[in-house]
C-alpha cells in the first residue's frame, strides 16, 4: 500500500512537470513568432494581476466566498482597430469557504493559469480611453493545496496540506473594462473579469455533485508595446 501511494505520488509529480513544460514551451513559441518586427508593433507585454473572491459549487453547508488573487505576466495582440486576442501566465489562489453544523472549513487550492483570450476594443487607436470585452477559455494545472478549520464550539484550530482539489481545472473566463493610455506604447488594463468553471473540480465522487471553480475579481495591468 505504501509503494503504491508512493508511485501514485511521484507520477502526479511528473505529470505535472511535463505539462508545466509544455505551457512554457509554448509560451516561448509564441512569444518568438510574435517578435519579428512586422508583428511586434502590435504586441504588449507587462505584469498582472488581481483579487476578488472564489467559491465552489456543490458543496455541503452554506457556501461562502474565499478571497482570492492572482499575479503573472499578460500579452496582448492586436493588429485590427478593435479585434485582438491574449493570454496570461499567472500563479492564482482559489478555493472556497464553507459552513456547516458549526464548523468552517477553507480548502485553498493554488493553480498556474493559463487564460486564452480574445478581445473586442471599443474606440480608436488614438484614443486615450478603450473600453474592452473579453472572452475564452482557462486552462488550471494544480500546483499545491492548503485547507483549514475552526469550530464555533471550540477553540481548535486546524490547518496543513490537503488534496481534495483535482489536478486540472478548465473553463470559460469573460470580463469588461477599460484600457486607459498612460503615454506612448503604455496602458493601464482594468477589468472585471468572471471565471465559470466548467469540469468537476472536487474529488468527492462518493458524494455524486459536480463542484466547479467560480471566482469574480478586479484585475489590473500595466502592458507595454514592444515596438
């Protein structure tokens, strides 16, 4: 039983390097073919980030919100007047927090995100305020997991590590906002953004729910052209 648990961990830990491997790999791919310089001059880089708060759907008691955030690096495309596409890179804590019969339970997983974006800019390139919606998928690899608990009977206190969060997550990420010019080749990026997850993201299949990843937060960036 033990060499079992023991290679069941070691394989988790080897799937998820290769698929952290691959996201940088491709990653890496596409920020090279978008750096020629006939393509450069409508690409922006810069940090991200965001916080708000996240729930999962399904679960036993009263469902509250867990305070949640983000940071990572996004990009951004856009070569047509309103139409572009992205993506970001960030390392984003979730979960949810729950009551039920006197007990709070937080279960705290941590992704690396990778969300998929494509883009309708409202104005023009002259202006010096874009409105902006947004749409795409999310793709989440599970890079640890923290859970605690207290009783409202008690003074105890419990917290550690956890694995009740599957792997990989996946689902659909819209929001709106502005694109606000700072100066030249420089914008401020603020959003309101929902995630909808849309895969079972609990191990509790005992329990016959689907639970999926929700979050709504304010996210903010400062992009800079490449050119």
């Amino acid at each position: 039983m033990q060499d079992y648990v023991g290679t069941a961990f070691y394989m988790q830990l080897i799937t998820k390097y290769v698929f952290m491997k691959k996201i940088l790999l491709l990653t890496t791919g596409i920020l090279m073919a978008l750096s020629t310089e006939s393509m450069a001059q409508y690409l922006s880089l810069g940090p991200v980030g965001g916080f708000g708060g996240s729930w999962t759907t399904g679960l036993p008691g009263s469902n509250r919100t867990q305070p949640s955030g983000y940071l990572g690096v996004g990009l951004v495309y856009s070569k047509n007047i309103h139409w572009g596409w992205g993506g970001q890179l960030e390392v984003s804590s979730e979960g949810y927090r729950r009551e039920a019969m006197g007990d709070v339970v937080r279960d705290n997983p941590v992704y690396l995100r990778l969300p998929i974006r494509g883009y309708y800019f409202f104005g023009d390139y002259g202006s010096k305020v874009r409105p902006k919606i947004y749409l795409g998928p999310s793709f989440g690899l599970k890079l640890g997991e923290s859970s605690s608990m207290s009783t409202t009977y008690s003074d105890a206190y419990m917290a550690g590590s956890s694995d009740n969060f599957r792997t990989f997550d996946f689902g659909l990420d819209a929001g709106a906002g502005l694109n606000v010019r700072l100066a030249k080749g420089t914008w401020l990026n603020m959003d309101l953004g929902y995630y909808q997850g849309l895969m079972d993201a609990v191990k509790n299949d005992a329990a016959g729910n689907t639970n999926l990843n929700e979050n709504l937060r304010f996210n903010v960036g400062v992009l800079f052209g490449l050119k």
